[in-house]
C-alpha cells in the first residue's frame, strides 16, 4: 500500500463526492479534496462543498483553506497534497484524491516543475488590462513576441494561461516553455488506480440545471451577498468562479435573475464538457458510467474493479 494512490475525477456534478467516501470508507482512509474552489472558506453552497453529515465521518484534506481573498496556486496545491499524501502512506492508508480540476490532479501524475515560478498580483492585473483595452489576440501576440513556443500551444481564447506564461516570462526573465518541458511525462512516484465518473450528456446535463435550482433554494444569493458584505469584491478570483460570477452580475443589476440561472446552468454545462475533455485524454483513467440515480451499481462495479487490482480484500469488499 506504500505508494499506491487512488484518484476519482470527472465532470462536475457526476456523483464524485459520493462515490469517494462510499471508497474511503471501505479502505478505512481519507480524501483529498482536488477542487480549486472548494479551497475557499465561507463559499459553500456555489462550489457544492461537502456537507458535514455527507463525509459519514471520512476525514477530508484541502476544503477551506484559505479567506477568499488570499492566492493559493497549483504548486501549493501540489506541496500541500504530496504532504498529506505521505502522512497517510506512513499510516498504511491509501489516499483518494476526488476533484474535477485538472491542473490540480495534473501536479500530481505528471512530473511538472512549479520550484521557480513566482508570482506578481501587479503584473496580472497590468496584462488583464492590457486585454481588455486591445483584445484577446494582442495580448497572444505579446506572447508570441517572447515566448513562441508557449504561444503555439496556448489558444488564443486561453486569457488566463497567456497571461500566466507572460507573467512568468516577466518575472523571471525565462520563457515559460522552459519551466514545464516534460508537461506529460507520468510521474513514478505512485501506483495510480484512475477512476474516472462519467453520465450520459443530456442526464448530466438536467442534473446540473436540477443542481443550480436547488443552489438557489439552499441560499446561494444570500451567500454570494454575505461575501460581498464580508469585503469581498468581484475582482477576486475566487470571486469569479462559476457560480458567483453570474450572480453578482444580477446583485449588481446587470442583468435580470433569471439571465443570471440561465448564464450560471450554460458556463456549468460548458465546464462539465471541458472537464470530460480533459481527463477523457488520459488513457490510464479507468471509466464507470453513473445512472441518474443508481449509483450503487457504479459503486459495485468501482469495488469490483479495485477488488481486481488487490485493493479489496474479503475482510473490506
């Protein structure tokens, strides 16, 4: 069990939270959270964080974090998770990271270097302006200027991931080509067992709407609103996550609520499909399809699976 590493990713809204406590529980171990919005505190119902009586008294790692207003980045992510990770190793627990980002799971499968790359709040905010004063493909070819290779592989429409290669390229006078140059080569410092959680797209897609709706119901405007009161501006960027984005558009009566539902179940649908994307291109996940309401059947064919890979024994399965 030293270096095994189970990880259970996928959509938004696929059934990952429950499936990765059902798994923790039978392996008598803990999850780490893989969500880079579930770091923030006070934002609850918007990021559809865990509710204490749903972790049936699994312990769960890296979910409130940090205030709102405070950065957390991917290399501390990584630093925090590979901390955690050898803690339960050393107590003969195997780790379930369960999260739909994937940059955050990336850190974690693929040997990529983040010890020299700083990070300038200035900098960021100097180059978001620039884009919105002269669009999206200046700001691509200020890339290209200096960094072309980075240039090739980033999509113009990509703002965040210019702006970051930029940043870097202005801090530390190195092209941000050159800090990731082996971007997809797996790690061997576990033995991953890769679930990956998938729906059919149009039930998946109702249960997002479902989900939204049921957000509302639960208080996400008072949350939102709370934020805000607390001090929290929308110009953060845990403020600008899906979910919060759209309804402080309508607190700020820029558009109508019902504008704000129907923009924040589109920008949740697009994410889903642009999380599914990016894990269906890693072929060592391991896929299970989730019925709408049936998830013990994708849990059994889950504990099948792991008990195949030596996992599950008689004593746990």
């Amino acid at each position: 069990m030293e270096n095994k590493l189970i990880l259970i990713v996928g959509p938004t809204a696929v059934g990952k939270t429950y499936i990765s406590v059902k798994i923790a529980k039978l392996l008598s171990s803990e999850v780490i959270s893989a969500d880079s919005m579930q770091i923030y505190r006070y934002m609850d119902i918007g990021t559809a964080k865990i509710r204490s009586e749903e972790k049936e008294n699994v312990p769960h790692h890296l979910i409130d974090v940090v205030y709102p207003d405070e950065a957390f980045t991917v290399s501390d992510f990584k630093n925090s998770a590979e901390k955690l990770i050898k803690e339960l190793h050393g107590k003969n627990k195997i780790p379930i990271i369960a999260g739909g980002t994937g940059l955050y799971v990336n850190s974690l499968i693929y040997d990529l270097n983040f010890s020299n790359t700083l990070s300038d709040p200035d900098i960021r905010s100097d180059l978001t302006a620039y884009c919105d004063t002269f669009g999206k493909e200046a700001l691509h070819q200020r890339l290209e200027t200096i960094d072309p290779v980075s240039a090739k592989k980033i999509h113009m429409n990509n703002v965040k991931r210019i702006i970051r290669a930029i940043e870097v390229y202005l801090i530390t006078g190195k092209p941000f080509s050159e800090y990731n140059p082996n971007f997809r080569v797996c790690t061997n410092n576990y033995e991953l067992i890769m679930i990956g959680l998938e729906m059919q797209r149009d039930l998946l897609y109702n249960k997002i709407n479902e989900r939204v709706d049921s957000m509302i119901d639960n208080g996400l405007i008072e949350e939102v609103s709370s934020l805000l009161k607390k001090g929290y501006g929308r110009d953060l960027i845990s403020m600008q996550g899906i979910g919060y984005k759209e309804i402080l558009m309508y607190l700020y009566e820029e558009i109508s609520l019902d504008e704000a539902l129907h923009l924040l179940k589109r920008n949740t649908r697009r994410f889903a499909k642009r999380q599914f994307t990016w894990f269906k291109a890693d072929e060592r996940i391991k896929w299970f399809e989730v019925g709408l309401s049936d998830h013990e059947k994708t849990l059994e064919n889950i504990k099948n699976y792991l008990h195949e890979r030596g996992l599950l024994n008689e004593t746990n399965y």
